[in-house]
C-alpha cells in the first residue's frame, strides 16, 4: 500500500497463462445488456432457443460457472465467427424438418 494513499487497494497483476479475452467487434446485444468480450475457455457448450416473449431466436452461451449469456439473432452470426463457429453461421437455430426429421 502507498503511503500517500493507504486505503488504496493494491494493484494485482495475473502472471500466470490464461486464455486471452476474445473482443467481439461492435458488440453483441442480449436481453441483460452489450457483450463486449468473453473469454472462450469458460465456454462449456453453445446452444440456440426460440424465446417466445421476443418473438426470435437466441443464441445461448453457456458459461463453465452455471451462468448463461444470450444472444439475440441479429448478432448471433458475429458472435459464432468471433468463436471460431463460422460453419455454424447460417444453420445455428434448430429445423424440425433437418434436424429431427
């Protein structure tokens, strides 16, 4: 602690090999707010769902935590190119015709 400052927390610098934060370009909206960055090693699985109060599609990332992220549609695609997803892209919401049929 500084002397001038003794109730001043102490900067905390991590040196050990983490996985690096993956920015998204721009952002990605969701109904709890903007998605800037995530770290892709704390990703336990990717899934979509329809959500019926808004009418749309919603990618689902599901954190290593319990904690979920949602996604909506229109930036969905930018969000699975950002992941390394990109063969995903244009088939990511489920078919009933393809997928179950």
């Amino acid at each position: 602690m500084s002397k001038e400052f003794p109730h001043e927390l102490p900067t905390l610098r991590l040196h050990t090999a983490v996985s690096p934060l993956l920015p998204l370009r721009g952002g990605a909206d969701g109904p709890s707010g903007l998605l800037l960055g995530i770290n892709p090693a704390s990703i336990s699985y990717v899934a979509s769902f329809y959500d019926t109060k808004l009418s749309q599609s919603l990618l689902r990332l599901h954190m290593n935590n319990g904690r979920v992220i949602e996604v909506f549609e229109s930036d969905a695609a930018a969000v699975l190119e950002a992941l390394g997803l990109g063969e995903f892209v244009e088939d990511w919401t489920l078919n009933l015709e393809r997928d179950l049929g």
